[in-house]
C-alpha cells in the first residue's frame, strides 16, 4: 500500500499547466479538457444553465400567485353586489317598522299641551304624538325657512314654511303656559315678501300720539281747567286666540348639498329647533310642533297646513328598497356568471 501510494504521488507531480496546457504525464503530452468540444461547452455553459432555471422557476411562481388572485379579484364585484342587496333587505326591515311606529302614533288621540304635561315629559318621548295648543300667534316673530318646492294643480312652485311662536293668553288657564314653535304651513314667495313689506311699514308708521295730543291742549287755556287726563293710554289690541292641532317633530337633518343657516340674516335653509329658539331668545328644548288642521279658511288660504299622510311617508319607501334589492342580486349575478365563464377552460376546435 505504501508503494502505491507512493507511486500516484510522484505520478501527481509530473503533472504542469502552462497557459492552461497540460504538458506532460510520463513523458507523454496531453491536450487540455478545455480542448475537448463536448466538455468545453459543458463548463462553459453551466452556470449560465443554473441561473436560467432559477429565473425561470421563479417566474413561474410569481405568474401562478398573480393567475390565483386575479381568479379571485373576478369574483370581488358579485360579492360586492350581494352584500348590497342584503344590506337594502335590512334596510326595508328597518323602514316598515318606522313608518309602523309613527302610523300607530299619529292614530292616537290628541293631548292637551299643559304646564303639567310639558314639564314631565320629554318632547324627544312624544315625536309624532298629535297635541292641542291654544295661545296667540306672535306674527312679528315669524320665520321663513326655504325654499321650500310645492306642486299646485300640476304646477310646482316654490315657496317658504312659516315658523311662528305660539305665546300664552294672560288669565286663561287653557293655554299653553310657555311659547311653542308652530309650522303653520306652507306659503309661497309672493305672500312671504308682501307679509314682510307690511311688517316692515307698520313698524316705521307706529308712533306715539300721546305727545302731540298733550301739547295741543297745553296751548288753548280755555282747557287748561279741564279735568282730562294728560296721559292717553295706547289701545290694546284686541287677541284672537287660536287653537292648533299639530304633530310634535325634532329638527331636520340637511343633506351636505344644503347650505348653513344664517339667523343674523334671518335666512333660514332648514328647521333647527335649538337655533331658531335661541334667536327669539326661548328656551333650547321648547316644543316644535306642525300643524296638521284641515279646518283652512278659504279668505285666507295661506299658510297650507301639512297634510298628515305626509308624515307616514318617506324619501325612499319599502317598495324601493325591494326594487333596489333585486337590481343588486341581478347585477351580482350577471358578474359572477362571467366570472365563472371566464375561468371555464374553453374546448379546442378540431
């Protein structure tokens, strides 16, 4: 064994690389490996093989992943589509049961609006509770929030609702013992800027008389011995009280395409209970109420009081819903079909 070992060791030293060349093995000379066609390009060629295939494999994952969740994404639209028309079946439920509540409390019959009634209850607790009010309407106090679409005889116009205070009677236990913010109705524009000219000119008309008439009769003193009274005392005008059948109601909730009340400008876009007290200086939580009463007077038919059926609909009632829920579950499943349609491999003609 030591021989031979000994042997291969010497064999191993005769062998000399010059540029590559293998000079000589006992005596004898070789051609390099690299010489050879076939081995050459094995060795040269092989590590640009390696890398091909790990590009390539790679590729191919990344496609695959990419092919998996594009299969997915197709079915996202049917998904979406499903989800809403469930959601607008819940939102029918929701619907039916609103319009049920208040149908059952406008059916009631009407309360007495009392210091003792509103002391102990909550108006948020009485919303679509009919109630009877008598008391004196306040027309200096008067609102206009608008404008507000109305259709006559096929003809829409536009126009304003009133809000005016209700104030107490003095000495009449009936009435209401605090102000109530009253919807009196609707009123187009005409009558809204004729009331507010003739507001406006009865209050630069309204003067005192008294100081002309003392110093008319201080000037004859032939009346000087006369016992008349040196202070006239301005007429009170006379109060027509009225009574006022109406539903109790919170403040509305704008759309974000309806502009911000102006109180400093009186320009009012929609009902704002908090805010319209505050201005008239009231109480936050005073009771707003609309009046419903179908007793019109036909010389004065403005303002037109709400009709109460009004109340028991909606922008977008049951039967819309249901529309909208077929018309989702049709759109989801016209695109879940072409989902399925796409990934369906097709056959090769012959």
């Amino acid at each position: 064994m030591a021989q031979q070992s000994t042997s291969i060791a010497k064999a191993m030293t005769k062998l000399h690389y010059n540029g590559g060349s293998l000079l000589s093995l006992h005596g004898r000379w070789l051609k390099p490996v690299s010489s050879f066609p076939l081995f050459s390009s094995f060795y040269s060629s092989s590590p640009a093989i390696s890398d091909s295939r790990i590009a390539s494999s790679f590729q191919s994952s990344e496609k695959e992943n990419r092919s998996r969740w594009s299969k997915w994404l197709l079915f996202l639209p049917g998904a979406t589509t499903f989800g809403l028309g469930t959601w607008q079946i819940f939102r029918r439920q929701e619907k039916m049961k609103m319009l049920e509540y208040r149908q059952k409390r406008l059916e009631l019959e009407p309360l007495r609006w009392t210091n003792v009634l509103q002391s102990n209850v909550e108006s948020d607790a009485l919303e679509f509770r009919k109630i009877k009010c008598r008391g004196v309407f306040d027309e200096e106090k008067s609102i206009y929030v608008g404008p507000r679409s109305r259709s006559i005889s096929g003809v829409t116009e536009n126009g304003y609702y009133v809000i005016t205070p209700l104030v107490p009677i003095p000495n009449d236990p009936e009435s209401v013992q605090s102000p109530v913010l009253v919807n009196r109705g609707w009123v187009p524009r005409s009558w809204r800027d004729k009331s507010l000219e003739i507001s406006q000119d009865g209050e630069q008309h309204l003067k005192p008389k008294s100081h002309h008439v003392q110093e008319s009769e201080r000037s004859t003193w032939w009346k000087f011995w006369a016992k008349k009274p040196q202070n006239v005392q301005d007429q009170i005008p006379t109060i027509s009280p009225v009574e006022v059948v109406g539903v109790i109601r919170g403040s509305e909730k704008p759309s974000i395409f309806v502009p911000a009340n102006e109180p400093s400008s009186s320009q009012w876009f929609y009902v704002d209970v908090p805010a319209i007290a505050r201005t008239y200086g009231l109480p936050e939580n005073t009771i707003y109420i609309e009046d419903i009463n179908e007793d019109v007077n036909p010389s004065k038919p403005y303002p037109i009081p709400k009709d109460v059926n009004t109340l028991i609909r909606s922008s977008v009632m049951p039967q819309d819903h249901l529309n909208y829920t077929l018309t989702w579950y049709s759109l989801s499943a016209a695109v879940t079909f072409m989902a399925f349609k796409r990934l369906k491999p097709q056959k090769s003609r012959r």
